[in-house]
C-alpha cells in the first residue's frame, strides 16, 4: 500500500494545509474569549510563550512520528512499536477525531447560518435573541449537516486534489481578509481602549493569576496548534522525506499565531467601541456581541459579511483537518477507498454531530472538558512516545532535511519532548482540574455554555 499512498505536491501546499488546519474556530472565536476573560494582553503574553516552548517543540514530535511512519496516527504507533499498548492508545486519537468535529461542525453550521443571514441582516433587531433562536435544535442540525458535506466533498478529493488545493485559495484570502477587517477595526472609537487591554500586559494581574491562567493559555495553545489530536501527524505522513521539519513547525507555528493575533486586533476594537468591554464575551461573543456591534457600526453589514466568511472558510480548512485523521485510518488499516472511507464517516458525523446540535449539555461537556483533556493527553502521549521509544530514531528523523540549526537542537529537543513538556502537560491538566482553578473558566467552552453567554 505504501506506494500508491498520497502524498503532497508541494512543500508549500503541506504548509498552507498544516496553517489550515491550526487556523480556525480556535483563532477567531475561542482566542479571544480566552483572553477576555484571563486578563486580556496577561493571557496573551503566557499563550505566546506556550506555542513558543511547549507548541513548535510538540508540534515537531507530532511531525517526526507521522513523517516517519507514513501513516494515519493508529497506524503510526503500531508501526514504529512492538508493543499492543501503544498500538491500543493510537485508537484514542479517532475517537479525540470524532469528538472533535461532532462539535466543531455545529459551530461550523453556525457560521454558515450567520453568513447567509448577513446579507439579509435577520440578526441585526436583536442579535442575543437571534442566536439563542438558533443554536440548538433542528436548523442547528441542518446547518450542521451543511458544514459536514463540505468538509467531506473536500476530504473526498483527496490530499492532493482536495485538501492541498482547497487550502491554497482559503489561506491567502483568510490573510489578506482579516489585515482589511483589522484595518477598519483600527478606525473605530473604541479601537485604542480595545487595544490597551489586547496588548499591555496587568503584570499584578499576570502574578496574581498566574495559575488560572496557564491551563486557559496551554489548552488554547494546543487547540489552535491542532497538537494533540493526531492532525499534524497525519497530515506529515503525507510528507517527502527532504524538507527542515523545525523549519516547517516554525513558520506554521507563527503564521497560526500571525493570525490569532490579527483577530484580537479584529474583535477587541469592536467590541470596545460598543462600550461592552471584555466583559461580555464568552463562547457567544462572536455570535452576540459583535453580531450587534455590526449592526450599529458604519458599513456594518458589509463587514458581517466579509466576517462571518473569513470564519467559515477558516473553520472549513480546520474541520477537513479533523475528517482526515479517521478517513486515513480506514485508508491505510483497512484499505477501504478514501470515497468510501469519507461517506463512512460523514455518516457518523451526521450522528454524532446531530447529539451535539440538539443539545447546549452535551456540547458544553464535549467541546470543553472532554476535548481539553483528550488533547493534553494525546500530546502527552505522543510526546512520551517520541521520547522513549523512537528515541535516537527521532532526533535522526528531526535531523533529516534539517539546517545547522536544527542539527544541533535536535539532542535538547528530545529531552523536552521526552521529559519536560509531558511533566507539564500533566501540570496544567491537574491544575486545571483542581477547584482552586475554577475561576480560571478558560480552558474551554464547557464552563460557560454558548447559549449562556449570550
Ligand atoms: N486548530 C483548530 C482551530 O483552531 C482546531 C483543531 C484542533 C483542528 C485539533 C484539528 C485538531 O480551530
């Protein structure tokens, strides 16, 4: 099977696919919720030293095991292991998969709804009222089956065909749309009031609250790296064995937090010239509170428009990112086709994802706890694999196609993907579970439902 197995067209088309797939709901909706409500520029200096040393460091294990197995993540670690424990374990990763985008495709249907009902401005009366009309319930099942045919057309098309070529055309225009939107964000009133808390740090804040906000910062890390899931790992099973993996890592790494950060520039100015403050937000901010806000500012519908879009096509490079870690595992396991092994599991999606959209519980409970904890754990796992079983095998994988650079830190690297980043992640997973940590309601969006904040 290795032989006719997919693999990129080019270096560029791996890396646009990999930023697709960090860029997305995480960026736009869930970043700056987080750092609403963990201190504004306090959380946003702990999250940017997160991606620095804990993100491109896991990312790179996640690279070196799919790179180096060829295969989806099951097949990964029972591939370059002899043991059934860890072949065992790569099962958590499809079952992290579905979880994942039973959820994230309700949001995506979300998205699509409020896309379509800018142009006719139907939220613009009374945009909490709207949302709450919406988000659960039959038509949230609708447009979630909407948002899933799409991410399975793509899919269906293949690594090259589908995925390469779909996320060449979103991330150029997700770029290039988000510098117009910030631009106009920049002209509004409020815009220096949002941008003070966006960008100076509350050191007292910062000291006071150091402990909630490290599990908000390291959940919204991996979140938006996409680590933990088994997405990087497939995606550079797909890979040729000649190019710099740190330096691949690197620049995804910080395009992913490029645009993380261009969307705080985005929302923070709108919603400060609302005179709401960051106070309002929570997982409705994006649906609520600048729902509204589009309604009140100049050439608001137009902006809501370009908006809600930039959203969807970002939520639509992550979620393909989600189908792909299932469909390559039937692929590669079983030998079922990638058309078959798509309309297998979109059926599974319609189900699972139909729970999520019927019910403001099971989503919380999914899209928070159950996520959070399944994405430190996969990391932790992954990296803890990295470590002590391929061992050497990895830092000659990290070395291969690799600059002097990245010659030398391939030793150091493996001691902190061995045993310094999994200690922490054990850290922030039981920090974030002690009660002392509630009022740290960051990590995800179960502790405030979506419906709740508005
Ligand atoms: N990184 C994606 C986002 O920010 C979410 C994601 C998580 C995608 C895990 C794949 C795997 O929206």
């Amino acid at each position: 099977m290795a032989d006719t197995r997919e693999s990129w067209q080019t270096r560029l088309g791996f890396i646009l696919a990999a930023v697709g797939s960090a860029v997305g709901l995480g960026n736009i909706w869930r970043f700056p919720w987080m750092a609403s409500e963990n201190g504004g520029a306090a959380f946003l200096v702990v999250y940017l030293g997160i991606v620095l040393l804990v993100g491109v460091p896991g990312l790179l294990g996640e690279f070196v095991i799919g790179r180096r197995s060829k295969r989806n993540p099951v097949g990964a670690l029972s591939s370059l292991s002899d043991s059934k424990g860890w072949s065992a374990f790569g099962h958590v990763f499809v079952v992290t998969a579905v979880l994942l985008l039973s959820f994230y495709s309700v949001v995506g249907g979300w998205i699509l709804r409020y896309f379509g009902a800018s142009f006719t401005g139907a939220y613009f009366g009374n945009p909490g009222a709207y949302f709450s009309s919406i988000n659960y319930g039959f038509e949230a099942v609708a447009f979630h089956v909407l948002f899933l045919f799409l991410t399975a057309a793509i899919v269906g098309f293949g690594v090259k065909g589908g995925i390469e070529r779909a996320t060449k055309v979103m991330m150029p225009a997700i770029v290039v749309l988000l510098v117009g939107l910030a631009a106009w964000g920049l002209t509004l009133d409020g815009a220096s009031a949002g941008l003070a808390f966006y960008l100076s740090p509350d050191l007292g804040y910062l000291q006071t609250h150091f402990l909630d906000i490290l599990p908000a910062a390291a959940g919204q890390a991996l979140f938006t790296l996409s680590l933990g899931a088994g997405t990087m790992v497939t995606y550079a099973s797909y890979l040729g064995e000649d190019r710099s993996l740190p330096v691949d890592g690197t620049f995804i790494a910080g395009l992913n937090t490029l645009v993380g950060v261009l969307a705080g520039f985005v929302v923070f100015p709108i919603l400060f010239a609302l005179g709401s403050g960051a106070g309002q937000p929570g997982a409705g901010a994006v649906f609520v509170s600048l729902a509204g806000a589009f309604a009140a500012l100049p050439y608001g519908q137009v902006v809501a428009v370009v908006f809600f879009g930039v959203v969807a096509l970002a939520a639509l490079s992550s979620s393909i990112s989600m189908l792909e870690i299932p469909v390559s595992f039937l692929v590669d396991e079983y030998g079922v086709s990638r058309r078959k092994a798509t309309v297998a599991f979109t059926g599974l999606f319609l189900v699972t994802g139909s729970v999520n959209a019927l019910s403001a519980q099971v989503f919380g409970f999914v899209a928070g706890t159950l996520v959070n904890l399944l994405l430190t754990g996969g990391l932790a796992g992954f990296l803890l694999f990295t470590g002590w079983v391929l061992g050497t095998d990895a830092v000659a994988e990290l070395r291969s196609g690799a600059g002097d650079l990245g010659q030398r830190l391939a030793t150091p690297w493996l001691y902190a993907v061995g045993v310094v980043l999994p200690l922490f992640l054990v850290f922030t997973l039981l920090s974030s579970l002690l009660p002392c940590s509630a009022s740290n309601s960051g990590r995800a969006p179960s502790s405030r439902s979506p419906s709740a904040s508005s």
